[in-house]
C-alpha cells in the first residue's frame, strides 16, 4: 500500500536568519549581520535567499 506524502510548501517556512549591511571590494564581498544566537551558527544554514530588503531568509 503507498502512502501519500503531502507536499512540504517550503515558503511556509522561511526565517530571516540576518541581514546584508553592506558590500565591498572588486569580488562582490557582503557583510552580514546574524541574527543567530551566535554570530558564526549562521553558516549552518544551508540555503540562503536575499530579498529585495537585504534580509537573508
């Protein structure tokens, strides 16, 4: 018998994990702020999408 897996909607759960301050150099370098309890934790994150506000979901 198969069961039915319900499609994860993954929008449905995005948090903003920090925000981009600023850029810098010749590479295209950002700087981030982390909202992350630790500023380094942030880097577990696999996935990262910036929005138009510079916030880093």
């Amino acid at each position: 018998m198969k069961s039915k897996s319900k499609k994860i909607d993954s929008v449905n759960f995005l948090i903003t994990i920090g925000k981009v301050v600023s850029s810098y150099g010749i590479k295209g370098l950002i700087k981030i702020i982390s909202y992350t309890e630790k500023d380094d934790e942030i880097f577990n994150y696999k996935y990262w999408i910036i929005k138009k506000n510079f916030l880093i979901l």
